[in-house]
C-alpha cells in the first residue's frame, strides 16, 4: 500500500535572523495589517512549499559578544493580523561556551511564557553549561520579530533560527 499523504519533518541549518544591541523598543500598539519580521515562514528560507511552510516549529539559539546577559521580547503575527507577544527571554552567556572568536553561546535561558497553552514552547538544556535551545509550535503565525530589549555586559546578541 502506498502512502500518499505519510507526515514528515523538514529539517533546516541555523540562519542568522537577528543581531540586537539592545535598544530594540517593543511596540506599545498593536495594530491589525502586519506585513513583515524578523522570521517569515513563507520564504525559500524557512521551508516555503507553494502557499504552504514546512515550518511548523521553530527553535532559536542566541549568543552574545562576551559574558554576559540579554533580553529578548519575541512577537509573532499571521498575516494582516496584530502582532502578539510570544515570550520574554532572559539570556545569559555566563558558561563562556565558545560560538566564534568573542562570541560566546546562551547557557541559561529564562522563559516568561505568552503563547498558547495547548502549543508547544519551552527551553532546552538550560543551565547545563552546554548551548541551550527555545523552541515554539509556529502554528498559526506567518511572522515572528525579535526585539533585544536589554544588554549587561555584552554589546550585542545574535539570533540563530531553524525549523522543522
């Protein structure tokens, strides 16, 4: 018997979506008509199949130019709609797990949770001296906006992104 409709997983390398230095200022309006982010699904780049994504969950990783700690305030939106608060995300980098040259990994990861309760979105490996993850179900949403609210002693944070 064949298998026509089988469920399978796309799986995609990091892209760099996002390099913050901590003056990002989170929206106090949101109106309907949103049109872009940081993260599109329905780019070549996160799995765009025709008017379908491939992008079904998303996991992020951050490191920051030193030791150091960071915010994140993440935002997402479906097409035309308002943009909504997914998390906040304290980082820290204290672990000095190297990424490249200065660039040192997020270790620890603190969520503060807006989404969904039925949708996935959690943190991996955090605290553990290893390179944590944040993932979210991407479900329902075309847009997703990285604001970097807030820097210690690093200058500057990048977001790397993936689906699958």
């Amino acid at each position: 018997m064949a298998i026509s409709n089988a469920q399978h997983t796309a799986i995609d390398s990091y892209n760099i979506v996002k390099t913050g230095d901590g003056t990002d200022t989170v929206p106090t309006a949101f109106p309907v008509g949103v049109t872009s982010g940081d993260i599109d699904v329905l780019t070549p780049n996160y799995g765009q199949s025709g008017p379908d994504t491939k992008a079904n969950y998303l996991e992020l990783l951050f490191a920051l130019n030193a030791a150091g700690t960071g915010t994140i305030e993440l935002t997402a939106a479906s097409e035309g709609g308002p943009e909504e608060y997914v998390a906040t995300l304290a980082l820290s980098s204290a672990g000095g797990i190297v990424e490249s040259g200065i660039w040192r990994w997020a270790d620890t990861i603190t969520l503060t949770s807006y989404h969904l309760s039925a949708c996935g979105i959690a943190v991996a490996d955090s605290g553990n001296s290893r390179v944590c993850k944040f993932g979210l179900d991407a479900i329902g949403h075309r847009y997703f906006k990285l604001y970097s609210t807030a820097l210690g002693t690093a200058t500057s944070v990048r977001c790397y992104a993936r689906y699958f």
